[in-house]
C-alpha cells in the first residue's frame, strides 16, 4: 500500500505541474514582460532583455533563505493562477457544445436556423446528384461526385443542426440517432448504457473524454492573456494561438467521443434492453425501434 500510495502521489504532483504550475508560471511571466514593456513597446528586445538581466541580478543579490521563499511565492500564485483558470473551465466547455445562456438566446437561434440551411443545401444537393445519376447506369465517377457530396454533409453535421456550434451539433447528432433510429433517450439511457459496456469500451470512451477535458483546460488559458492584452497588445496573438490550439485538439477528441459512443449504442444497446428486461437474452442484434420506446418509457419513470 505503502509503494501504491507513492505512485499515487507522483501522479498528482505531475499533474499538478503540468496543468497549474506550468502554465501559471507562464502567465506570471507574461504578465510581469506585459506590465514592463506596455503597448508602445510591445516587442521590444532590448527592452525585454534589460527587464530580465534586472530580475536576474535582484535573485542573485537575495540569500539562499529569501530566494527559497521567493520560489516558493511564485509557485503557490502560478498555482493560484492555474486554479483560477480552470475554474473558467466550464465557461470554454459551454460555448464550445453550444449550450448558450439564456441573454445569448437569440443569437443562439440565428446561428442554428443558418446552419441548418446550410446543412439542407447540401443535402438537397447529394439528393440531386442521386437523382440525376440513377444506381442502375451510375459511373464510377458519377459515385465519386454523389460519395463527395455525402461527405461534405456528414463534414458539416451528421444530422440537422440543433446547435450553434459544430461540437454542440456532434453531441446533437448522437442525440437524435439514437431517438430516430433506436427510440432511446440517451439524456436517460446512457448512465444506465454504460453501467453495461464492457471494461474495453469505457476504457477508449474514457480516454476520448479524457483528451476533450484536456483540450478544454488548454483553450481556457486564451481568456487570461485576452484580458492581458488590455496592458500588453502581444497577449491577443499568444490567445489566439492557445485558443485555436485547444480548439482544434477539441473537435478531435469530441470526433472520437461521439463516434465511439455511436459505435458503443450500436453493440450494446441491446445488452441494456436484455438488463432492463426488455429484449430476450435470445435475440441478437441491433435495438429495435419498440424496443428503445419501452426502454425510454421505463427509464424515464413518467419524467
């Protein structure tokens, strides 16, 4: 226990550093470069290198004991800082899934109705394309142009947009396959989904969410230095780039997430109708539309 307990501690400490301290130090630093140089120096070297041979030369000059507190300071505010971050975590969370609040309703609204003329127009235009080239005289280049018009409507959303935002509209779409196609409520169905997957199934769905969690503390850090950027105009790039990192780190995992929980209703959603007592052990294959019906009905208890 003694050896677990160790590893244990190891691993909160890595991470600790790795999410807070890290990346408070940074900002601190940043903050401070901000805080000398100003907007009318922005990107000043010489300047920048005279703030740095000032700070180095006040830590020399300080005894071991005051240097060792001034490390110590500087870690518990990077850690303060991170903290502080982490906390706006969910902030980033909701305006990427597209989970609005309610002052942003309106705009909210606008945003789904364009989205879904757009996903109408290129559906309208794969349907096209179908009926023009007809299966049984189709060119393999005519199944190319009808193949390349289903990707890009399946690039743009999977379903008809409920979201503002293309992460929201992954999470919609796994949604809305798995009332239309399987008749289960997943807002009910996938607490109760996931007591029954096996261990290597929510071990890889784990890892997905796992990696969107990690992408979402990494966009998060773009809010401190956009408000940085009021004291020092270089912060915007470096938010720019934190938060274009994050976002793109976060559609992939939100890709994979989706996929394999699609992937994991499709294989075992019948194993919670055989748990429920819906479906016979017998049966095999996919849940059935009724099946999913009654299984939303029992689930939901009359909610």
């Amino acid at each position: 226990m003694g050896t677990f307990f160790q590893e244990l501690a190891k691993k909160l400490a890595e991470r600790w550093i790795t999410l807070l301290v890290i990346p408070g130090a940074l900002f601190l630093a940043a903050v401070g470069i901000g805080y000398r140089l100003g907007h009318r120096h922005g990107l000043d070297r010489d300047q920048l290198r005279a703030f740095s041979s000032e700070i180095t030369a006040w830590i020399v000059r300080q005894p071991p004991g005051s240097q060792a507190m001034a490390l110590a300071a500087v870690l518990l505010a990077a850690a303060g800082v991170g903290l502080t971050v982490q906390a706006l975590a969910g902030v980033t969370r909701t305006l990427w899934l597209g989970l609005w609040p309610r002052p942003l309703v309106f705009l909210q609204y606008r945003l789904v109705d364009r989205r879904r003329r757009l996903w109408r127009a290129r559906v309208d235009q794969r349907r096209s394309l179908q009926l023009t080239y007809p299966s049984a005289s189709r060119t393999p280049e005519q199944q190319h142009q009808i193949d390349s018009a289903a990707e890009r409507v399946n690039r743009f959303a999977l379903a008809e947009p409920g979201r503002p935002t293309w992460m929201g509209d992954r999470i919609y779409a796994l949604e809305s396959v798995a009332v239309n196609r399987y008749g289960l409520d997943l807002g009910f169905g996938w607490p109760r989904l996931w007591l029954v997957l096996p261990d290597s199934v929510r071990t890889e769905i784990g890892t997905a969410n796992a990696a969107f969690a990690t992408a979402v503390a990494t966009g998060t850090w773009a809010w401190p230095y956009l408000l940085l950027a009021i004291l020092w105009w270089p912060a915007t790039l470096i938010a720019f780039v934190i938060g274009v990192t994050g976002l793109v780190q976060a559609r992939a995992a939100i890709a994979d997430l989706t996929t394999l929980s699609e992937a994991a209703l499709d294989l075992h959603g019948r194993a919670l109708a055989i748990a429920i007592g819906v479906a016979e052990p017998a049966r095999t294959g996919p849940l059935t539309l009724a099946e999913g019906k009654q299984l939303t009905t029992l689930i939901r208890k009359g909610r």
